[in-house]
C-alpha cells in the first residue's frame, strides 16, 4: 500500500504531481499501479486547470 503522508511540502504541494508506478494507490511498483497513478495525475492536473489562478509570490516576481 502507497504511503499516505504528504511527500512534498505545502508550497509545492499545487505545483506539483508525481505518477509514477511507486505513486500507485493500487498494486505500487507493477504495470496495474503505473496506470493508476497516471490516472489520477491526469485527473488531478485536469480539475487544477479548471481551477481559478492564485497569486503566489513566484508568479508576481516573475512579472516585475
């Protein structure tokens, strides 16, 4: 079973999506577990997509 703690701080935590087989909530580490963790990288990257852009302090210095 994947391991449910946070893997990556809350700064990054919206600005990043890990989907490899190792991320897989099902079968980690085989096939079955890859395309699981794609599925739901693809999911997850699509509803952030939809989501209204917040300013982060990344964004507004790199507009000047």
């Amino acid at each position: 079973m994947a391991d449910p703690r946070p893997w990556v701080g809350q700064e990054w935590r919206d600005r990043m999506v890990l989907a490899g087989s190792e991320t897989g909530s099902r079968d980690p580490g085989y096939l079955a577990g890859a395309i699981d963790a794609a599925e739901r990288a693809a999911a997850l990257v699509i509803a952030r997509m939809h989501k209204p852009a917040h300013s982060s302090p990344l964004s507004s210095a790199a507009n000047g």
